[in-house]
C-alpha cells in the first residue's frame, strides 16, 4: 500500500535499520569467547539487504533523483553527504563480512576488524539516520506533493516487492525482528 507521506516509508525503515545497530552493539560487546558470531552474521546480512540495498536504493534512485528535479544538487549538501556515508557504510558491512569467518575461526586481529568495523557503522549510521529524519527528510516533506509524491510512493510500493538477493522485505524484517529478539515488535 502506498504512503501518504513522501518520506515515511523510509522513516519507518530507519527505525527497524537502529533496532538491529543497537543489537548489534550488545553482540559485538560480549567477551571474545561468548561472541555470537551466527546472530553477528544475520546483522551483516540484514545491513546488505535490507539497510542498503532495499533502503538505500530507494533513497539514492527514487527519492534523491526527484530532489535533484526540485533543483537540490547532488554534488553538494546533503545529498552529496548522504550518498557519501552510504559509500562509508558499504565499507564497512563490507569490511564486516570479510572479517568474519576468521573471528569466527579464532583469529583475534579477525575479530577486533570485525569489531571495529562494527562499531563504526553503528556510530555511522545512528548520526547518518538522525541527519535524513531530522533535517534532509523534512526538507523532502516540503519539496515533494502533489503528483510527484504519488509518483515516489509508487515507486517505493514496487522496489519493496522486489526481493533481496532472494529475500523479500518481509522476510528481512522477520530477520530483523530476530534479531532484535522482541517477536510481534
Ligand atoms: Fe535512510
């Protein structure tokens, strides 16, 4: 079902995006020996396809694209930052996922990457969310009505039907309330 609201969809996607960056961050907390590198995985996993494919994608051709026809640049101000910090958080569930099989395999310089790695998504994509729901989403509100906005929220209706390297958005978010591990939030 379409949004009524040009920015709302990808509002309520930040919210399930910082649910598992909070869980993440108890996990990549545990002492070396009871870290759960199964529960780290499926964050990795939900951090490609849900945050960045599903979500980014339909920040970077759906909604900027039409910003950049309300006349925002894109090589400049916040839309510059957002695509920059999309690129910084690609590195680092990239970064993430490489590190991985080692942790899992015992190697310390393996899990402290993998730790590091992270921790700076978590930090990156808390102050990444609050620059998009508190500033540059707002700007949006302003700038898309009218037959744009219908046009935008049909978009999101078809990239959210797609499916994720096989996953649907549905099944990413049973992923994500798993791993947050409060069913029915
Ligand atoms: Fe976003």
């Amino acid at each position: 079902m379409s949004e009524s609201h040009p920015t709302q969809v990808l509002r309520d996607e930040h919210q399930w995006i910082l649910a598992v960056a909070e869980a993440l961050e108890r996990l990549l907390g545990a002492p070396p020996s009871a870290m759960d590198f199964d529960t780290v995985e499926k964050c990795v996993t939900f951090i490609r396809l849900f945050a960045d494919a599903c979500h980014h994608g339909k920040e970077e051709d759906l909604l900027f694209p039409v910003l950049e026809e309300q006349g925002m640049p894109r090589d400049s101000g916040p839309i510059a930052v957002m695509l920059h910090e999309h690129r910084l958080g690609r590195e680092a569930a990239a970064a993430m996922r490489k590190a991985l099989p080692g942790a899992r395999d015992g190697d310390e310089d393996d899990r402290l990457r993998l730790v590091h790695a992270g921790r700076s998504y978590i930090d990156l994509i808390r102050g990444h969310i609050g620059k998009e729901d508190h500033v540059l989403f707002n700007m949006a509100d302003q700038m898309v009505s009218g037959e744009t906005r219908v046009r935008l929220c049909a978009a999101y209706d078809e990239t959210c039907s797609h499916a994720f390297e096989g996953c649907t958005k549905a099944q990413l978010e049973a992923l994500g309330r798993e791993i947050v591990g409060h069913p029915g939030r």
